[in-house]
C-alpha cells in the first residue's frame, strides 16, 4: 500500500482559510486564524502527518493547490 506524507509550513501560513474549504475532514483554522493539519505531529520547522488512502491523497493534494503560498507539500513514501 502507498503512504503519503504531508507536510505544513504551518508559521509561513496567511490564514487564507482555503485549505480548510477545500478539505475540512483534514484542515482547520485554530484560535489565531492559522491553518491546522488535523492530527499533524510538529518536525522541526513544519508539521507532518502520514496518510495511506488515495482519497485523502486527493483531498490533500486539492488542499496544496489551493494554497496561495504553498506551505502545503504531499510526498510519497517509498
């Protein structure tokens, strides 16, 4: 099975809200209007969370496209 990863540059985000439209299931605003990766885990300087469904893949990826500074990444795990 494909894992995905996603990872959010969640202290350059804009709190464009667009990501959360596009896939509320995964992405939210928290209390300051910054954009939250539900479930995420913090790495360093981003957040990152595995998914392993081509869904959520497609979901995610809309969610990056949408993204006027893109901050959000999808990459696949080998």
């Amino acid at each position: 099975m494909t894992k995905f990863k996603i990872i959010h540059f969640k202290d350059d985000c804009i709190s464009c809200g667009a990501c959360a439209a596009v896939n509320p299931d995964f992405w939210s605003l928290d209390e300051d209007g910054i954009a939250q990766l539900r479930g995420a885990k913090k790495i360093e300087d981003h957040w990152e969370l595995e998914i392993d469904s081509i869904s959520d893949m497609a979901s995610n990826k809309e969610a990056a496209e949408v993204c006027p500074v893109g901050i959000i990444k999808i990459k696949e795990l080998k």
